[in-house]
C-alpha cells in the first residue's frame, strides 16, 4: 500500500510541475508574440557588444541618466527612422552636456595646477642653473640663468596659452570618431569557452 501511494504521489506531482512549466512558456510566448518588433529591436541592440555602437540606433541605449528621459519622445523616432545621421544627431544632442561638464572638470584642474606646475619649472630651472650639468650643447650657468629670468616673466602667460591648446586638443578628442578597433587576443581556454 506505501509504494502505490508513494507512486501515485510522484506521478501526480509530475503530472502538476509538468502542466505548470507549460503553462508559463505558453503565457510568455503570447506576451512576447504581442511585442514582437519592440523585443526584436532590443534584443538587437542587447547582443552588440559593449564597445561596438550601432550606426542607426545607439543613440536609444548612450543616453546618460538624466538625459535618458529624452528616449521617450527619441527613443521611438531614432527606432523607427533607421536613419545613421539622425542618430548621430540625437547622439550630440545627448553628448553634449556630458562633453561641458567633462570641459569644466578639464578647465577646472588646468587653473588649479596652473601655480603648481608654475612653481616647479621655475624651481627645475634655477637647480639646474646650479648644477649646470657640463656635456655636449650645453648652456651655460650664465645662458641658465637668463632662462629662468625670462621664464620668472613670462612663464605664466606661455603656460596660459598652453591651456588654450590643451583645451582645444581635449574637445577634439572628445568628439573624435574614427577610433582604430582594439582587438584584444584571447587565450586558448577562452576560444575553448566560447565553443557551443
């Protein structure tokens, strides 16, 4: 009498736990049948890896936080428009206040390390008027000191110009597209991994 109890008990829980696992696949499977494109085109962008952007819709999946807000009237007009320039277009318009916040940081750390970077070529340039290494071409204590009179002067002013240039180098670098692919080489036990 235990075993046909116990039996009828296992095949009654299988019978349940089977009809359950259809039943769930059965519901998924209408909920995804009903949205199918939305879950085809985010199934899309979600198998690219990570570094590599789509040429017409990263602009849906780049946005920043706050700016992510903006896929709601975006998000579907770049999906629907498959269009590359009008992605790029949302792409700057997103990037934007990220490359202002980036200047100012940049900005912020040039004038701060302006006096220290200052003070510490004057210093390096009145050492080596002491010193006055000897060797091939080189000044003398006298050449040496009238450098780093100069650089006393105008040091400032030179560094400052300095700042615009780096700056400018920084923005364009900033918006610089045509990155050469990094491709990393990987292990034997890593192709192994990927295997199917």
């Amino acid at each position: 009498m235990g075993y046909l109890y116990f039996w009828s008990y296992l095949c009654i829980n299988f019978f349940l736990v089977r009809n359950i696992i259809v039943a769930q696949l059965a519901t998924t499977y209408k909920r995804v049948s009903k949205a199918g494109n939305t879950l085809y085109y985010l199934t899309t962008l979600s198998v690219r890896e990570v570094s590599e952007a789509d040429g017409k819709y990263s602009a849906v999946i780049s946005a920043p936080f706050p700016l992510s807000i903006l896929n709601i009237v975006f998000g579907s007009i770049v999906l629907a428009a498959k269009s590359p320039s009008f992605n790029l277009a949302v792409l700057h318009i997103y990037y934007f206040p990220v490359m202002l916040v980036l200047i100012v940081i940049f900005l912020a750390y040039q004038v701060v390390i302006l006096p220290f970077a200052y003070l510490k070529v004057v210093g390096h340039k009145w050492a080596l008027v002491i010193k006055a290494p000897k060797g091939k071409g080189s000044s003398s204590s006298l050449d040496r000191a009238g450098q780093a009179f100069i650089f006393m002067l105008f040091g400032l002013l030179i560094m400052s110009v300095n700042i615009i240039t780096d700056v400018y180098w920084f923005v364009m670098h900033l918006y610089k597209m045509d990155l050469d692919k990094t491709i990393t080489k990987k292990s034997k036990a890593e192709e192994i991994m990927e295997l199917p």
